[in-house]
C-alpha cells in the first residue's frame, strides 16, 4: 500500500486540538466555545480573505 502524503483527517485532528488549547487559555473571555469560534472566525485575516474571496465569486 502506498503511503498517503496528506493525511486531511490528521490535519483535521491538530487544527481541533490547537483551537481547543487556545479556548482552554483563554475561557474565561467567552461564554461557549462556539462563541470563542464565531469571535475568532471574525478576526482572522485569513478567514475574512476567504469569505471575501468566495463572497465575490458568481455562480
């Protein structure tokens, strides 16, 4: 069997378990979890350039 290159699953594992470590230190600063992503999510450069490069696509 060939050896996979890119493990997206894993990937997906280390992204959850840096997020989780952020939240952890930082808990205290909001009521949820979901609220810790939303807020994040809101802040990040990288996410705002995504959301406005997908936002301005045509379908």
């Amino acid at each position: 069997m060939e050896k996979k290159i890119f493990d997206c699953v894993e990937m997906k594992r280390e992204a959850q378990a840096i997020l989780m470590a952020e939240y952890e230190a930082r808990k205290n600063e909001f009521s949820s979890y979901v609220e810790f992503i939303h807020k994040t999510a809101a802040t990040d450069p990288n996410i705002l350039a995504f959301k406005e490069k997908i936002s301005n696509r045509k379908i």
